[in-house]
C-alpha cells in the first residue's frame, strides 16, 4: 500500500505541473517505477526495448519505420479498448506542414506483441491519469461535448545511415492536431549525444521552420529522450514543437532511435478533415481492452 500511495502521489505531482507549465518531462527511472505499480512487469518492460524490430516501411517517409494503432478512452466504462482500423491524416489545418500534408496515410498496424504488453498497457492508464479533466485551448471542428478519446499511437524508428538522415520531425515546427500529445522513448543505437532534441515553442512560430532556423525568443522549454521511458507530455493546441536530426555516433554504421508517441483528443465534429474516418468501433480482429484509473479530484480540475 505504501508503494501504491506513493506512486499515486507522484502522478498527482506530475499532473499538477502539467496542469500548470502545460508541459512535462518524466525521467525514465520515475516513469518505470509508476508503471511498474500499474501492472507493467519486468518481462514487458524488457520486449518494449526490441519491439520496434518488427516494425515495416513508413508510407511517406524513407528513413522510417511505423507501425499505428487506434485506442478510446471511455471514461463511462473507464476502459482503453482497440478501436478498428481508420486512416490518418494531418493538414496544414493543424499546424503541419510538411510534403504529405492533407495526405490520407495507410500505416500497417500495431500487433499485439504491443498492444498485449503490460507495460504499455500501463503507459496508457498513465496518461489518462494525468490528462483526464486537464482544460485545454480548444482546436476547431473536434467534439468537447463528447466524454470519449481517440488516441492514435504511433510506434516509430527513425533511422540514419550512408543514405538516409533521419529526421524524428521532418516537418520541423508543428502541432500534432490533438489535445495532448506524449512521447516515450524505447532505445536507440548508435546515436549521438546531440541527436533528437526535443523544442518546445511559443505558438508564435511559424510551421515548418527547420529546428535550427527557429527564434531562440520563442523557444518555451527543450528536453531530450536519452533514456528508457523518458517521457514529455504536452498540451498540444498551446505550443508548438519541433525535433532535431538524428546523427551517427559511427559515421560507418547505421544509427536508430525508437519511439512511442501517444496523440490523443476528441472526436472529430462535422466539417473536420478526419469526419470519414474517426470510427469509435471496437476493432474487430484485434482486440484489447484495459482498465483506467483516475485521481481523486481530476475530472473536476
């Protein structure tokens, strides 16, 4: 009990300085230990760092690899469950501007060697804990009369080599088109120690600026992903964010760096670019469905 009453006073700490900076870094030591009290075991927490080996050709981009998967939170049955396969689209409506803008993407999916694993399994609950009932700048056309979330989550490789530069955000400043963003890195190889700088900026900033040509004046926060489970959150219609390039430490070899990134909001409403394809259906060949919890006090914040 003492180990539970602890943890749930650290996400409590964690969603009250998100609540307040609408940013948050988690250090991957303290977000193992919380996952670890939400059901994660050591067996999952170790196959989270070789999932991303199963992952195939991302439909636009070279440089990486992409598996996605669509997942509601239901605050009714407080439940995450699969939701069925949909396409995914980002547009420059959404602070995203990049060649495959407006683009419809076909991705593969998420399998269950990730959806069944504890650990992210407990990714989820926590983020729920720490978002639910967070108010947030509202983004046009999407449904804050709903209770319901849609989260897409994208498991990612970017990948450097003699012939790639990967770059983890190619689009250079952006918002994701959701309410709350979060990111957990997996692990890498042969990264550089100034690779995949994360850049938070004012909503000021002009979209697609390249990380490098940005005013330092309106950069908000920065922060980077070195270790497992390091973990930002933001509130996604507040800022803007952009990513450096992901370099060799060993020019000769290949360099990876893996990624999680949960991009969750409302329902989309009519006149959304997304309208066809924002299904809350339970999918119908994979299946996954998990408890949530909340803290005391946080639908009401």
């Amino acid at each position: 009990m003492q180990n539970h009453d602890a943890v749930v006073s650290e996400i409590s700490d964690i969603r009250s300085a998100y609540l307040r900076d609408r940013f948050v870094f988690v250090p991957g030591t303290q977000l193992t230990r919380i996952v670890k009290q939400l059901g994660a075991t050591d067996d999952d927490l170790e196959k989270l760092t070789t999932v991303s080996d199963a992952l195939t050709s991302d439909p636009t981009l070279p440089f990486r690899k992409t598996r996605t998967g669509r997942f509601g939170f239901d605050p009714r049955s407080m439940q995450v469950r699969r939701l069925e396969f949909q396409p995914f689209l980002l547009s420059t409506e959404d602070d995203f501007v990049r060649h495959d803008s407006g683009r419809v993407r076909m991705f593969d999916e998420i399998q269950d060697d990730l959806q069944r694993n504890t650990a992210l399994q407990a990714l989820f609950v926590f983020k729920y804990m720490v978002v639910e009932g967070v108010p947030v700048t509202r983004r046009p056309k999407l449904d804050y009369d709903s209770d319901q979330w849609i989260c897409t989550l994208l498991n990612v490789r970017t990948i450097t080599d003699g012939d790639l530069i990967g770059e983890p955000a190619l689009e250079g400043v952006h918002s994701d088109g959701v309410d709350h963003t979060m990111t957990t890195y997996l692990g890498s190889e042969n990264m550089r120690d100034d690779s995949a700088v994360t850049f938070l900026h004012d909503m000021r900033e002009a979209n697609g600026t390249r990380w490098h040509d940005t005013d330092a004046d309106l950069v908000r926060a920065r922060a980077q992903h070195r270790d497992f489970l390091d973990t930002c959150l933001l509130v996604d219609h507040e800022s803007k964010h952009s990513v450096s390039t992901l370099y060799a430490a060993d020019t000769s070899k290949r360099a990876t760096r893996d990624l999680l990134a949960f991009l969750t909001r409302k329902p989309v409403a009519e006149g959304h670019h997304s309208r066809s394809f924002d299904s809350l259906r339970p999918h119908p060949d994979l299946p996954m469905a998990v408890g949530l919890r909340v803290l005391d006090g946080a639908q009401s914040a």
